[in-house]
C-alpha cells in the first residue's frame, strides 16, 4: 500500500488539534474557524482500531477529517530510545497502532524519539503579558513526558553516547517502517525539543538537526517515514540547526518527505527562547507558508503551544489559525498569480 497521503487533495492544510473526545461546542469551535482538518491524540490504554475508527466516524458527521492520530504511550519512549527492558514490547505496542490506524482509514501518525522528554523552565511572558512557555538553558533542571518525570544531572543513571541513539534509533525504525507501508500510513518524526546536544546524560543527536535527519530518513529508507516538521524546534535551535528553516523546508519538500507542520516561532534561539504569537517570533512566518506552497506541500499545519491570550485557551488559538489561514490564502493567490 505504501502510504496514502497523495490520495489527500493537493495544497496547504490547517488542521485543529483538539480532543479525541470533543463537546459539542468544541466541534463548533472548529467549525466556526473554517477548519476541515483535525489531528488526535489518545492514551494507550484507548488505541485501537475500534476506537479509531469511532473517532473517524465522530468528527466526519461534524464536518470534520482526521489527518493524524497520534499514541501518547508509543511516543518519547525510553525504553525505545535507550533499549531499556520492554523495548521489544513497545515496538510491537508501535506495529498494532500502525495497524489499527491504517485500517480505520487515518493516514499519518507523529512519533518523537526523546529518551527523557521535553524540557522547560519557569513559564514567562511574551506580548502583552502573555504567559508563555520558555526555556533558559542556564536554569534547566526538569523534563516531562506525560506522568513522568527527568532530572539532572543524569535522567538514566548514566551517560549514555550517541552511537547507542542512533543504533536504538536504526533498531526501531527498520522494524516500524514495513509496518507502516503496509498499512498505508506515515510516520512523522518530531524535532528533539529543545534541540540541544545534551540533556541529564542523554545526547539528542538524531533530531537536532538538518544532519541528523538527513541521515535519520536515509536509514529508515522509506517513503512512509518522514518529518513533523516543528517550526518552533527549528527555531529554537538557531545556528545549531546547520541549515534554517527554510532550507530545511526546500531539501525535505522536494523529497516528497514533510508530512505535518507545526506552525510556531519563538523570541530568539537557544540558549533561551520564550514562545510567541506568531507575528510577534524572530521568523517571518510568510516565508515559512509561502516556502511550504513552493514545495507542493499538501499536509496540515497546527497551531501548537500558543500563548495564553485573555486566560482563554481557545483566544489563542482563534488567532494563531486566523493568521494561518491568511497566510496560506496569501502565498496561494502569489502562486497563481492573483
């Protein structure tokens, strides 16, 4: 089957990333911003065909299309990132969500591969006094993922190299790759976030960088497995990158490899970044949309980790995706000549 997203029409989508279990209201929400996509998450403990193919069927008869749904307790999994005991069992956990997605008719699943999860410090503010996430590199003490919980300096009771990421890394995907084909589903990798060389022990060398995932996608060698890129990550990491966002954007888009977007800019690069309102990062996002539109993409952006606006989450995001919109709206009648 290999994958089925160029079944999907052509051009930029705008997907809502919203509960798996919506209101009636939160479906209205959607509605009322015009968006025809959504994206998914649930805990392990629900993934299934059944469950997936029930939440297909509740968003359809709201007017709304699963892209992507993603397995919280197959995603950051130490086990599989540093071969810990029940490796092998969270492989197979990742095959049958593959399984079970390709089935239910979802076309695309976002996987990351941190061993000790996404690390923040104390929340600051952006414009206006909009709480916001941060991280300050001089004052990193914690990652989270999910319930869990990673300290410095040393999250696994060692140091580890990054020889055993990348051969941990080769031992997963060269199993989950098939799989995927075979189910006709992709796999979008995040960035590591934050992208820095190390974290309490544990070096983040694959998703760091252009480089890394050069030689990532190389190893996996199939065309189901690809990139969530995350603006935001890229950002973050600045120079260290080793090519910006929009270079990245032209190389993986023309390798028919960027499967989701995330659509989010930052104040500054590492070592201290605070998260923003899309016009107000150091990255122009017209040149990301209008970028995307030269390389065909034709998957979804979302708005992720938006800023508190007016303590109302969905102010926030009525924005980030009224800004969206206008964007892509703007770089499509560029495109044509409008």
């Amino acid at each position: 089957m290999v994958h089925s997203l160029m079944e999907i029409e052509p051009g930029i989508k705008i997907a809502a990333q919203v509960s798996a279990e919506p209101t009636t209201e939160e479906l209205r929400f959607v509605r009322q911003m015009g968006v025809d996509w959504v994206v998914l998450w649930t805990s392990g403990d629900k993934a299934s065909y059944e469950y997936y193919a029930s939440r297909r069927q509740l968003f359809a008869e709201a007017g709304l299309k699963v892209y992507g749904f993603g397995n919280w307790d197959v995603h950051n999994q130490e086990a599989i990132v540093l071969g810990l005991p029940g490796r092998d069992a969270k492989i197979e956990e990742y095959k049958a969500h593959l399984r079970d997605l390709g089935r239910a008719g979802i076309p695309y699943t976002t996987y990351a591969h941190m061993a000790n999860g996404i690390w923040s410090t104390a929340p600051e503010q952006t414009r206006g006094g909009a709480q916001a996430r941060a991280f300050d590199l001089r004052r990193a003490e914690t990652g989270h993922w999910r319930d869990r919980h990673y300290h410095m300096p040393l999250s696994h009771g060692r140091v580890y190299t990054a020889d055993e990421i990348w051969e941990n890394y080769a031992y997963f995907i060269k199993q989950v790759a098939p799989v995927a084909e075979e189910a006709g589903v992709c796999i979008g990798i995040h960035p590591d976030d934050p992208p820095v060389p190390e974290l309490a022990g544990v070096p983040r060398p694959i998703f760091s960088s252009f480089e890394g995932y050069r030689r990532a996608l190389e190893i996996a060698d199939s065309p189901n497995v690809g990139m969530c890129l995350c603006v935001g990550c890229w950002l973050e990491g600045g120079a260290l990158m080793g090519k910006d966002v929009l270079e990245t954007i032209r190389y993986f888009g023309a390798q028919g490899k960027l499967f989701k977007v995330h659509f989010r800019n930052v104040n500054a690069p590492l070592p201290h970044f605070v998260e923003t309102f899309l016009d107000d990062g150091y990255m122009d996002m017209y040149q990301v949309a209008k970028a995307l539109r030269e390389v065909d993409f034709r998957g979804v952006l979302i708005a992720d980790h938006i800023p508190l606006m007016g303590d109302d989450r969905r102010l926030g995001t009525a924005f980030s995706i009224g800004y969206m919109k206008a964007l892509v709206e703007w770089v499509n009648a560029e495109a044509i000549g409008r």
